[in-house]
C-alpha cells in the first residue's frame, strides 16, 4: 500500500476506459475520486472497491467545481454528444481555480483543425484550451477502439459478420482497459509529458479483412468482412437513432480511416504505461460472451 496521499478525479468513469483507470489507482493503493453522472449499479460497483463518488455532469460549473477539490490530478473524458468544448471550458476554469496540477484529456486520433468531423474539431480545440492552462497537460488520441468490433458485430444463422465503409483502410484496434495503463502513467508521473500527444494503438496493424479472419478463426465461425458505402452506414445508424451529431462523426471519420487517418503502430502502451497491449485474437477471447449475440448498432444486411 502506498503512502502517497494524491486525490485524482476520474471522468466518465463509469465508462470502459475511465473504470479500468480507477481499477488500476486504487489497486495501487492511491486515493480515486470517481465522477458519474447518477448512482447505479455501476456507480455502486466502484464505490464497493474503494472509489469516492461524486455525481455531477461536466455540464454542471458547480458540480464539476466541487468534484475538483482537493484534487492532484484529473483523467477528462467527454462522450460524443455535444458540448464538448462547454465541459472542457468548465472543467478548465474549475481545475484552474482548485489548483489541480495535472490533467489527461481524452482526445481523438482524427482531432485537427481541418477535420471533417465536429467532435474530432472541437477536440483539437479543446486540446488547445487546455494547453493555454497552468496544468500539465497530456493528450491522448487512441485509433479505433478495440470494442468497435463488439458494438458493430452482427451474429446472424451461426456466422459473424462487420459490415463497415472501412474499404481496404487499416489500423491496430486498443483495447480500453490497455489505454487505462498510459491514463494512470501519465496521471502519476505527469511532469516528462507535459503538452504532450501520445496516439494509442494495438500491437498489430490489420484491416478488416485480416480481423475478420482473426475473430473466424478464434470464435470458430465464419467470420465475414462486407465493406459498405458511407451513406449506407450513416442511414442505419439514423434509422438506429443515434443522435446526430454521432452520426456525423462516424460518416466523417470514416473517411478518415480510408484515407489512413487510423493507421500505425507504436510501443506507447508498453514504454508509457509498461504493459503489453492485447492483440485482436486476445481481446475476442477475453470477451468472447459477447459475441454469442450481435451488437447494439450492426448494420444489417439490405
């Protein structure tokens, strides 16, 4: 058990990436201020592992100026919805007049000035913001998320199927819980990656050809690739009713993915965080129960 007594805010931490972070802090022994939207099941989870829990929303000044007290340093992580640069506004100003020392800000690989997508925009904006602070500032942009294959997987008469407009793109899928380990490096050791941005990605670069052949062979199925236009994806998830601001982002994004947006490798995962990202055929069968049925947004066949 350590005897540093630092506080640190995690931010969506109810979600994958923000829960395996406080995981990690608290099994370390350090002191973990979990911010949640509402108390649940999942809220109550953390809590019974030793988290304090404070219920706010990034779009609350108050909330989120009482969840930053006391606090050493902070992992900000916004959904894709709107308001994204209105939270990070208050959470700035907040940390600023609290003293936090140090923050990791969730961004995105595609974030830029010429992005395509309004997420990916306004995160460079936002990553901006936060370097104009007196924090010590890290960004960190993930490729493609290991558990896209999970949300977008379809489960149909004993075959799989990912039916993207991901064309012959590439890139190397990271899983949430791998990028927690860089969250809580750069969380504890904040000062050599100050204004920093470090981009996440797996061990091996496939395209979705190659990944569907890796989950075939690792489920034991067939597994297939069907690659679709943009327009057909951004329809299904509109007939799905996701917001559309989401929809944006994904259309445009993937088009940024075609264009190699997405694509590489790095050791970040090991040199920052010292631990060994799971392959594709290691994360299907880590999660391999939630294969057994299709994803909550598959696109299905016309």
């Amino acid at each position: 058990m350590t005897t540093d007594d630092r506080l640190f805010l995690i931010t969506g931490a109810t979600g994958k990436t923000g829960a395996a972070t406080v995981k990690l802090l608290l099994e370390r022994g350090y002191r973990v201020r979990a911010l949640v939207h509402r108390e649940d099941e999942r809220s109550r989870e953390l809590a019974e592992t030793g988290a304090e829990i404070a219920v706010s929303d990034l779009h609350d000044l108050d909330g989120v100026t009482a969840a930053v007290q006391g606090v050493t340093g902070a992992y900000l992580c916004h959904p894709i919805l709107p308001g994204l640069i209105e939270a990070t506004t208050y959470f700035a100003q907040a940390a600023t007049e609290a003293g936090v020392r140090s923050v990791v800000d969730m961004s995105q690989i595609s974030a830029r000035r010429q992005a395509g997508s309004e997420a990916a925009r306004q995160h460079w904006l936002c990553e901006r913001l936060l370097d104009r602070t007196t924090m010590l500032t890290a960004h960190i942009r993930p490729t493609f998320f290991a558990e896209w294959l999970t949300t977008w997987w379809e489960k149909r008469d004993g075959q799989g199927y990912l039916r993207l407009p991901f064309g012959n793109g590439h890139h190397a899928p990271i899983a949430a819980a791998d990028q927690a380990h860089v969250v809580a490096a750069l969380l504890l050791d904040p000062e050599p990656h100050d204004r920093a941005i470090h981009t996440l990605h797996g061990p091996v670069e496939l395209n979705h050809y190659d990944i569907a052949r890796v989950m075939s062979t690792t489920l034991g199925i067939p597994v297939h690739y069907e690659p679709i236009s943009v327009e057909e994806f951004a329809s299904a998830m509109t007939e799905r009713g996701l917001p559309p601001h989401l929809v944006q982002h994904l259309s445009n994004v993937a088009v940024d993915y075609q264009n190699g947006v997405f694509a590489g490798t790095n050791d970040v995962i090991e040199q920052i965080g010292h631990h060994s990202p799971l392959s594709v055929e290691q994360f299907v069968i880590e999660h391999k129960h939630e294969f057994d049925t299709s994803g909550p947004y598959f696109v299905p066949a016309p």
